[in-house]
C-alpha cells in the first residue's frame, strides 16, 4: 500500500478548520481536521449534483449556474458540460488554497475546468454571493460540507437554516433550482427547504458512476416563483 503523503495545508479562513490536501499515486484527498471531505476516486454523486441541477435549467437563454464550493472541480466541470455554449458559471470557494490546488496538483482531475471562459471564480464565502445576487442564478449547486452541517467551517450552519435557505432562494431567478449534495438523507433540512418556499425531490445517487457502491442523496428545490 503506498502511503499517503500530505503536499500542503490552509486554515479555512473565518474561522474554519485546517484543509490539508494529501496524495497516494494518481489519488487525491482533500480533509478538514482529518476528516475527508472529497476524495479523487469518487465523485458520480458530485457529478449527479450538477447533472440533476442543469437538467431542469438547460433549455434556459444564457442560464447562470453558482457552484460552491470547488473542491477537486468536478461539480464545476459536470455542469460546464450540461450547459449550452452562452451558460456561464460563477464558482465560489472560500479558500485560496483551493483555487490554487485546482491550478496546480488537481488540475488534470476534471480536465482543467478553471481554465473554461465560461468560468468566474470568486474566492470568497458562497453565502455572501448569495447575499450579493438577487434573482441572479438559474441553479444553485451546493457542496461545501458533507451535508446540511458546519464541517468545514462552523459558520457555514448558517448556509442550511431557516435564514440560509431564504437567502438561496431570493437568489435564484422564478423556477431557478437549488441543489444540495449530502452523505446521508436529512429529514429535518428536507422540511426547511420545503418551509422556505421551494418544492423538494430528494435523490439517492451512487458515490461512484456506474458502482454499485454506496449512495449519497442530493435534494432538488425548486422555486416555483
Ligand atoms: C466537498 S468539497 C466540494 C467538492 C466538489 N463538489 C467537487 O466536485 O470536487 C467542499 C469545498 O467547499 C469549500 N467551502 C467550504 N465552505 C465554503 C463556503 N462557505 N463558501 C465557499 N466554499 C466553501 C471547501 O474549501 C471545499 O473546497
């Protein structure tokens, strides 16, 4: 077994916990205070996150898609590949760390995507974009914990509360989707989300493509105006 090797380290900023991202041979993880919050060999429920998300939104003239946040790409890269040629994609990350790894050692994991011109990069807190945007995306794809959870910061709570959820809604545009990626089902998150206006499918998609290993859920709210 080759022993995993730690090639650099960040404090989530505001107060968040240490990111360390660590390699084995061609397989990478990222984890937050040691624990794994994406790892390079599995990512079909990241895919299914966007894929989910962008169906209910494709047709739409020039959609705008926010991701948040980057991790290792892939749910950028999923959706870059869902939307039509004028779709354009605002990725919030919250660390710079990040972004640099994507430019660096995990850029070839999902085929550059950070180098796509449909691509926008804000390096900042994926709330405060909300918070910035009224009615400004067609989609809104979230994965920056490992569920409705402050695991990669405490603050980022305050993402999948009552005031949160709120805030995603007002800004997406009418029928705009809010999609939110989960290691394992949430019923009590499920409920707020259908409190705040939205309407809820829950899906239970496969960690890895094509496996039949374990399964993750992804919820798609839909603002109905
Ligand atoms: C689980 S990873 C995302 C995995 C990604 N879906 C993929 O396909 O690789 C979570 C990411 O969210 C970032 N993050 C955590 N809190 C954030 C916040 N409040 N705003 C923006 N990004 C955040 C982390 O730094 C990390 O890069």
């Amino acid at each position: 077994m080759i022993p995993w090797k730690l090639l650099d380290k960040a404090r989530v900023p505001d107060g968040g916990g240490e990111l360390c991202l660590h390699c084995r041979g061609q397989e990478f993880s990222i984890r937050v205070d040691g624990v794994e919050l994406m790892n390079s060999r599995s990512h079909g429920s990241e895919d299914a996150l966007a894929d989910l998300a962008c169906q209910g939104i494709a047709n739409r003239p020039a959609p705008r898609v926010l991701v948040g946040g980057l991790g290792m790409g892939f749910t950028l890269a999923a959706a870059l590949a869902r939307l039509p040629p004028d779709g354009l994609v605002v990725v919030a990350e919250i660390s710079p760390a990040v972004v640099a790894w994507n430019r660096g050692p995990l850029a070839e994991l999902a085929g550059r995507p950070l180098e796509n011109p449909r691509v926008r990069v804000r390096e900042e807190d994926v709330g405060r974009v909300l918070l910035e945007n009224p009615g400004a995306f067609d989609a809104i794809l979230l994965d920056v914990d490992n569920g409705p959870g402050g695991l990669s910061r405490k603050a980022n709570n305050a993402l999948y509360g009552k005031a949160g959820i709120a805030r995603a809604f007002s800004a997406l545009s009418p029928g705009g989707v809010f999609a939110i990626w989960s290691a394992a089902p949430d019923p009590a998150f499920a409920g707020r989300l259908g409190q705040g206006g939205f309407s809820v499918r829950e899906v239970r998609v496969r960690a890895r493509s094509g496996s039949k290993g374990g399964r993750h859920v992804v919820w798609i709210a839909k603002r109905e105006k």
